[in-house]
C-alpha cells in the first residue's frame, strides 16, 4: 500500500516538477525529508517522557493514535469524492 501511494505520488510531482531546476527540486526533497525526521524525533521524544512518567495509561489508550488517523484519512476522502462529483 505505502508502495503504491508513494509511486502515485511520485509521478505526479515529477510531471508537476518536471521544468524546474534540479536545484529547486533537491531543495523541496531536502526539505521534506528534514521535516519527516523532525516530525519523528519529535513523536519519539514525546514517547520517552511518556514512557517515564510516573502515570501509566489505560492499555486502550495505545490503540487511539491509528484510529484518529484513520478516521483522519477518511474524512479526507469523503471530502475529495464529495468535491468530484460536485
């Protein structure tokens, strides 16, 4: 699934991109990669001191984050199929 979306994705910013300078597109992919690792490190810091505290959460709790994403995401979609066929 990641391959696919990720292959959709790439070929639509390569033809979107594709007469801008190289320059211009490895800066815009240097940019999205320091802000991916930065997005992690963040998450991941915010896991430790979590992970430290004294407080320990309910075991339903680690199931949250994929389904606001989840439910996130179709939002997304019903809001993209709802402007198509408007």
């Amino acid at each position: 699934m990641a391959f696919s979306f990720g292959l959709l994705h790439g070929f639509g910013f390569a033809g979107a991109l594709a007469e801008v300078s190289w320059l211009a597109l490895l800066m815009f992919d240097d940019g999205v990669e320091i802000g991916q690792l930065l997005f992690v490190a963040f998450v991941l810091g915010v896991r430790t001191l979590l992970g430290r505290s004294l407080m320990r959460l309910p075991a339903w709790t680690f199931n949250l984050p994929p389904y606001l994403i989840g439910t996130l995401a179709m939002v997304w979609v019903f809001e993209r199929i709802g402007a198509f066929w408007s």
